[in-house]
C-alpha cells in the first residue's frame, strides 16, 4: 500500500511527529546558533531570544514564543473557521514547540554560516514537506495570512505571507546583521526547493507524446509491456499534410527509459517528446481524495 495514498490518519499523525522533530533540529542546530532568521513565529522567536539576552539568562526561549503567539491566533481561528480548520495544525504547532522544549541548543555547523544555511535549510525543508504532505501546517504566519485574507481578499494567502515573513527577515538583518540576514536568505531559497522536491517527487511522472508510423504497434507494446493506458490523437503533419496518430502515455520515472527501448525498437524513426508531469491522479497513480 502507497504510505500517502488514502493512508490512516494515524500515519498523518507521524509524519508530524517526524516532520515537526526535523524542523526542531533545523532551527536548534543551525538556525538560532547562527542567528538566522527565516520567517514566521520560529523567526520572531529567534529575534526575541536575541534581545532578551540582557533580560533573563539565555533570553526568552523559542519555543515559549512560538507557543505564546500561536495561541490568540488558533483562538481567533477556531472561532472564525470552525475546529474542522484548524485540527492537524493546531497538532503540529503544539508538537513543533514541544520539541523546541525538548531538543537543546546545539552549534552543530560550529560557526560556519554556510554549513548551517545549507544544513538547516535541508533539515527545515524536509521537515515542513513531511508537515504538509500530512495536510497540516505548523501555524504561526500561515495562519495569519489566512485570517487576514478575510479583510483584504483581493490578496492571495501566498502573497500575504510574503510579507508578513519578509517583515520578519528584515527585522531580523537589524538584529543579526546583513551578512547572517544574506545567509537567511539561502536557507530560506534551499528550505523551499527541498519541501517543494518532496511533495512533487511523490507524485513526479514523465509524459510522453510518441509521433510514429507505427502507431498500433507501439501501442499494443505500451499496454502490454508497461501496463499503462496510451491515448490515440488525431493530428496533422504540417510539412507533409499528412494524417497521423500522436500516442500520449504518461509512466513513472522509473519506466521512461523502458517506455523509450520499447519504442526504438519498433521503430527507429519515431519521434519522442518526454516533458515531466508535475501531478498524476487516476489509476495506477496517486489517487485523488
């Protein structure tokens, strides 16, 4: 059984568990030894530590702050768009500031800003793509963009988190400094690029348009061989006039390079195009629910 299609809600509950422990990591090891800031309530968090440094002994910690600014945000939440809304975040906001709690502050990339932009970025990445395959969030600024959009819905919630992480960055850069802030910056870039990587590699699939002469051919090795549909388009040589027949067959990563020997070898002068296909929902894929 596919582990994300149509999995248990208990399986949901794990990847949160695991996705949340990793972006703990990321910020405990990497980001606030480094005094990288990187948006949301983890970010102002790691701002408020810094300047209460003076106030109380290690100043305020990470998780406090992420606890005490998400909780009048899920109150709000909850009242203006039902429990239904907020159930698998509020979970993961409340195990993220667990595990703040529990794992130590600790310099694993030992002063290299590099090391922890690079680093943190995969351990934050891989984290929050685990967070969002299971249909959750950890809250904070996701949050507030979403209540916000209420007012202003000529924005998108994308938008919106834009700047109210942005806001975050730059105040970080005033309490870290422009070199640390640049650095930030790289993670963020490298945070995204990974969580976007793991949800689109789950579902990643290659199409391929296959122009041939022998098209009934190709096609009957197709279904026989992959055990994938191939779909028949009518079109029209351009240059020549002639008519022909465009098989269209999408397949797994995995099975395009069989997909190509299996063409080739009916016929050699057949013309290939393989693009990616993002998402693929239907039989033999990932099924929508």
């Amino acid at each position: 059984m596919n582990l994300f299609n149509k999995k248990p809600i208990y399986l949901d509950y794990l990847l949160i568990i695991a996705g949340t422990g990793l972006i703990a990591l990321g910020i405990q090891w990497m980001y606030d030894p480094s005094g990288f800031v990187t948006g949301g309530f983890t970010g102002i968090g790691i701002i408020v530590k810094q300047v209460t440094i003076g106030l109380t002994e290690g100043g305020i910690p990470i998780w406090l702050t992420n606890l005490a600014l998400n909780i009048p945000v899920f109150l709000l939440a909850l009242k203006l768009k039902g429990r239904r809304f907020i159930a698998r975040t509020a979970a993961a906001t409340a195990l993220l500031s667990a595990w703040l709690y529990v794992i130590p502050t600790i310099d694993m990339a030992q002063g290299d800003p590099l090391l922890a932009a690079v680093f943190g970025g995969v351990l934050f990445g891989v984290g929050m793509g685990l967070v969002l395959l299971a249909h959750a969030t950890t809250g904070g600024t996701d949050m507030v963009a979403v209540l916000i959009r209420r007012k202003l819905r000529h924005y998108s919630v994308v938008q919106i988190m834009q700047v109210l992480d942005g806001t975050i960055v730059i105040a970080g850069l005033y309490a870290f400094g422009l070199k640390i802030g640049l650095y930030a910056i790289i993670s963020i870039y490298i945070a995204t690029k990974v969580s976007d990587a793991l949800m689109e590699g789950l579902k990643f699939s290659k199409a391929a348009f296959i122009v041939t002469d022998h098209y009934k051919e190709v096609a009957d090795a197709l279904l026989e061989k992959l055990d994938r549909g191939v779909t028949g388009l009518r079109a029209v040589g351009m240059y020549s006039g002639d008519e022909k027949c465009v098989l269209y067959c999408v397949v797994s990563k995995k099975e395009i390079v069989d997909l190509k020997e299996i063409v080739v070898s009916i016929d050699k002068n057949a013309f290939v195009i393989v693009s990616d296909a993002r998402e693929v929902l239907g039989e033999g894929f990932v099924e929508n629910h």
